[in-house]
C-alpha cells in the first residue's frame, strides 16, 4: 500500500490552461499559458470514497465521479497505487468547457497534481502522465497528450512517444501569445468528427517540413523562421468552418503584426505569437474586433508562455 503523509488533510493545487496543436503539430505539440486555469482541492476523507464536493463553474459539469476528470483521476490514481483513503474534490474553474484551452486537461491535472502532493514520495512527472491521459479519455474518448502534457510540465512540450513515454521539453521564445475565446462551445469530440482519417502525401510532407522549421527556430531564436513555419495544411482547413468569422479573426491577427494564427486546440479560441506585448494587446483587439462582426462576444488572454506546469498551492 502507498504510504501519504499523516499530517495533511487539504492540498490545492492549480493547473494552467494551455493551446494544444501549435499550427503544425496536430496531437504532438502544446505549450502553457500564464494566469489562467483551474484549481482543484482536496481534503481526506475516511470512508474511502471519492466525491465532488462543490465545483464553481458558469459551465454544468458532471458531479458523477465516473465522469467527472478530476474525480476520475484521482479514482484512478488511488486503486492503482492501492491508495486506502477518500477525498472530498472541490473544482473551481477558470476555464470554459469547450473553449480550446485544455479546460478538461487543467481540472484533471489539477486533481492528480494534489492526490500526488499527500504521497510521502509523490510521482515524478513522467510517472504521472498515464493518470493524466485517463482524464482525457474520459473527457473525450481520445487519450490524447497535446494539453495534458504542457499543462503538467509547463513550457513547450512536444510528445514524441507515448509507449515509452518520451516527451521533448522545447525551447520558449521570447515572444506573447494572444489567444481569443469566442462566447461559444465546441466540443473536443465535435472538432475531431471533422478530420479526415487519410491525408495526401504532399501535405504530409509539406507539415512535416513546416513542424521542423519550427522547432529548429525554437532552438535558434529565429522569429522569421518561427514566422515562416506556422502554417497548418492539414488540421485547420477542416476545422475553420466550425469557428464563425475564423478567416477574419485570422487575418485580423496577421495584418496587425502576429508572428501566425490559428486554432488553438480544437477551438473555437483562436491562438497568436506576438513579438512583444504591446503588439500582442493591438491584435487581441483586432481578433476581438473581427469576431464582434460575426455578432460573437469573446474574451481576450495575453500573456508570456507559462514555464511553470500544475503546482501546489
């Protein structure tokens, strides 16, 4: 049986939101965002069970614990390390459902990152991440890593292998990001529904190209490579119809001086690489702008790339 400390009963912790997909790495890259996420606390209980106690959100989320993330991955966490307590989950979200932020990512590492804080030796990162995928699995069927990995590590993250877990800790430019959140949902499971399972060999190697151009601007501080490489050939195409105004926000984006635009995650939120910050609040504007002439409200996230992941409170 895994031994916790005998003298914590509560630990918060937080987890940030992150963009998922980054234009050219569809399920591969991802990179957190600063002052803005998901706190999740919870405190010992002595019957064993796992129960939600309270969740602060504008969203209806489950209070079921099989379908909730955060209750799913502690539950997960404790039979797995054979973990003889219960705790009470209390979810204060600061992430919309649906946004293209990781809002099911953050809730859930969130939660693992403070059932993990009462192990007398908590679980490295990469120990972690099996637990953090089960949350993504319940939230939309895919384990997929491209939120739940930066998220917990922080930085840019670029997962090469998941079997064995290899994950790329990247270069972070000295660069703003802009993300835009439209007023509307669009679900994780809808977006990808769109995807073609089957992709022409010219546009593989057209991504491929651009991906690698990327990481190697990361690696060489070169902001007009790192411009010349955000273009999505693949993804994007086929999700912009779902985003009202995309084309527009997009362009908005690049004519006030973004580095590149594009979905983040799988939207509706729209991502931008400013140089600086007062060139990022001048296209946050424009982005806003270009949506409020589709009769969509939107809030606006500027901030430098986290390099910090979920922590302890």
């Amino acid at each position: 049986m895994t031994t916790l400390l005998n003298n914590l009963t509560t630990i918060s912790a937080f987890a940030p939101a992150t963009c998922a997909n980054v234009a050219v790495g569809f399920d591969l890259l991802g990179f957190a965002i600063e002052n803005v996420g998901d706190i999740v606390t919870l405190t010992r209980r002595d019957d064993n069970q796992i129960i939600i106690d309270k969740i602060d959100s504008a969203d209806e989320l489950p209070l079921d614990p099989d379908k909730n993330t955060a209750s799913a991955v502690v539950n997960f966490f404790c039979q797995d390390l054979n973990i003889e307590t219960g705790f009470s989950i209390h979810i204060k979200k600061g992430l919309a459902l649906g946004c293209g932020m990781g809002g099911s990512a953050a809730s859930s590492v969130a939660a693992l990152v403070a059932v993990n804080a009462f192990l007398e030796k908590p679980l490295t990162n990469p120990q972690l991440i099996k637990y953090a995928l089960h949350g993504e699995k319940v939230a939309v069927g895919t384990a997929h890593s491209d939120n739940v990995i930066p998220c917990l590590y922080g930085g840019i993250t670029l997962t090469q292998s998941l079997n064995p877990i290899r994950i790329l800790e990247l270069p972070v430019p000295d660069i703003y990001v802009v993300i835009v959140h439209p007023h509307m949902r669009l679900d994780t499971k809808a977006s990808r529904a769109v995807l073609s399972k089957e992709i022409l060999l010219l546009d593989h190697i057209k991504q491929s190209a651009y991906l690698a151009g990327f990481i190697s601007a990361l690696y060489t501080k070169d902001l007009i490579l790192l411009q010349e490489s955000l273009h999505d050939c693949i993804i994007e195409p086929k999700r912009a119809r779902l985003i009202p105004g995309f084309a527009a926000v997009k362009n908005a984006a690049l004519e006030n001086g973004a580095l590149g635009a594009s979905i983040s995650g799988s939207g509706p939120s729209v991502f931008a690489f400013a140089p600086n910050q007062e060139r990022a609040i001048d296209i946050a504007n424009a982005m806003q702008s270009a949506f409020a002439d589709f009769n969509l409200a939107s809030d606006q996230y500027v901030s430098l790339i986290s390099k910090q992941g979920a922590q302890v409170l």
